[in-house]
C-alpha cells in the first residue's frame, strides 16, 4: 500500500512538474531570435543613470513597426527585426519627447543602442536650455525643438513660458533647430559646444528690429512691377546662427537678435529656384535696410 501511494505521489508530482514546464514555456515571452532577423536592445536611463521604466522604443521603415519597452531596470529588447535601414525613436512621446536616429541592421545581429533623458546636467552630462519668443514679444508655446549630434536627434516642444530644456548630453558639439509652426520662422545654431555638468542656454528669438545688445536686418522685396513679393523665404546666416523667415503681405521682412558681425542675406523667388544675395555688417543697435526686387 505504501508502495503504491509512493508511486502515485510521484507521478503527482512529475505530472505537476510537467504542467508548470508546459505554463512557462506557453506564458514567458520568448527572447531568441528567429534565424535571419536582427535584434535591438539596451538601456534608457535619466541623467544621473536612474533606469527609466515604461518608456517605449520603436523600429520603423515607414510601412512595418516593431516596439519594445523598457522593464523595471530600464532595459529593453526588440527580437525579430527583419534585415533592413530603420528608424529608431526612444521616449515618453513619439511626436513631441523623443530620441531618434537611423540603424541598419543585418542578419542575425544583435545590435546595442542606450538613450539618456534628462532636463538638466549632471556630473556626466550636459544641457541646452533655452526660450522661444515671438515678433509680438510673447513667448511662442509648443515650437518644435531640435538638437542633433552625430546622427541622433533629441526633440522636443516649448511650454506654456516659451521654455525647452533637453538634458543628458554627452560632451560634444550640436546643431540646434527652433520653429515657429505659426509663422513657419525657424532659427537653426550651429557649434554650440556642450560640457559635462554645463549648460548652454540661446534664446530663439524672433524679432524684427535692433536692441540695445543686438543688430538687426530688414528689409522688402518686390516683383518687376513693384508689387509686393509676400510669401518668399529669406535667410539670414553666418557660420554660426540660420535664420530663415517669410515676408509679409507687404513683402517686408525682418531678422533682430543678432550678433555683431558679418552676414549673408537670401532671398528665394516664387519659382524657388532664383534667388539673389547680399552680404552686410551688422552692428549692436542698427538695423540694416536692403530692398530686393525680381
């Protein structure tokens, strides 16, 4: 009798054992890779290297999209990517908050990519803060900010105050884009060398007249009839600072804020292929008048 309860109990047990082998093969997400595809994992941390839980990572060509998400320790782990050149965005918005750059991946790959989200520095990473103010002086809420270094790109949109802050930079130089999706003005800065533990701070200020600290270029254009040109691009640019605006229904444009020193002026017919240019010299507290007619 014992001996028959023995045998029952054990195969009780290795019966049990067998289900619970069966509900985690069924239940556990599978972490290899199919033959022939590719993989993308690492981490996302905040600025002082917390792991960031719950944050999305996504691969995308355009037409097939494949997601992760970062657990409790900020890791993530995308299997099953099919070879190929993809984007990749990492944040908390895919639109507004986010992290990109561009990936190609091969067969069989297990390829690593970290991401950093901050709003300010830290002993290992620097910052770009700044403000976004309109030509009525008012700060200009949601501008689409950009920063870029080495193929990846931080994104991110100006608050309620006209404010951005983009933090958990590596050391290194940066490209920053700011638009005004309102009046579809845009000021690009060029070199802006950011430091561990430092921040740079530029203001995206779209104004049309000189300050007290800075010079300024305005100006019209006109067609060959002398009416008005609205609507045409004008660029105002050195090696550092691309400012890019539109002229008015009366085709006058403006371009304040700007340092002094020596500049190109653009300006892009309604055919967006002619164009002429004008270089001038800016000083703290003038505007320069030029006229452009096509």
């Amino acid at each position: 009798m014992q001996s028959r309860l023995f045998t029952n109990g054990r195969c009780l047990a290795t019966a049990l054992l067998a289900l619970a082998l069966v509900f985690l093969y069924l239940f556990t997400p599978a972490q290899a890779t199919t033959p022939g595809t590719a993989t993308l994992t690492g981490t996302m941390i905040d600025e002082y290297g917390q792991p960031l839980h719950m944050m999305t990572v996504s691969v995308s060509d355009g037409w097939s999209q494949w997601n992760g998400m970062t657990d409790e320790h900020g890791v993530y782990t995308i299997p099953d990517i099919l070879p190929g050149s993809y984007s990749v965005l990492a944040g908390p918005d895919f639109y507004f908050d986010h992290i990109s750059e561009y990936v190609t991946l091969a067969a069989d790959e297990v390829r690593t990519a970290d991401f950093v989200f901050g709003d300010g520095p830290s002993a290992e990473y620097g910052a770009v803060t700044g403000g976004v103010i309109g030509w009525d002086g008012w700060p200009i809420q949601g501008a689409t900010v950009q920063l870029s270094s080495n193929g990846r790109v931080w994104k991110k949109q100006s608050d309620m105050s006209g404010q951005f802050a983009i933090g958990g930079l590596p050391a290194g130089s940066y490209a920053l884009y700011v638009l005004d999706p309102m009046t579809e003005s845009s000021v690009q800065y060029q070199n802006l060398l950011v430091k561990a533990d430092g921040t740079v701070t530029v203001r995206a200020h779209f104004t049309q007249s000189a300050t007290e600290t800075a010079g300024a270029v305005a100006g019209s254009v006109t067609d060959s009839f002398g009416t008005p040109a609205a609507m045409l691009s004008v660029s105002v640019s050195n090696a550092s600072v691309y400012y890019l605006v539109k002229t008015d229904m009366e085709g006058h444009f403006g371009v304040g804020d700007l340092e002094p020193g020596t500049y190109s002026v653009n300006v892009v017919a309604a055919d967006g292929v002619t164009s002429q240019s004008s270089p001038v010299t800016v000083t703290t507290g003038e505007t320069v008048q030029l006229s452009f007619a096509f």
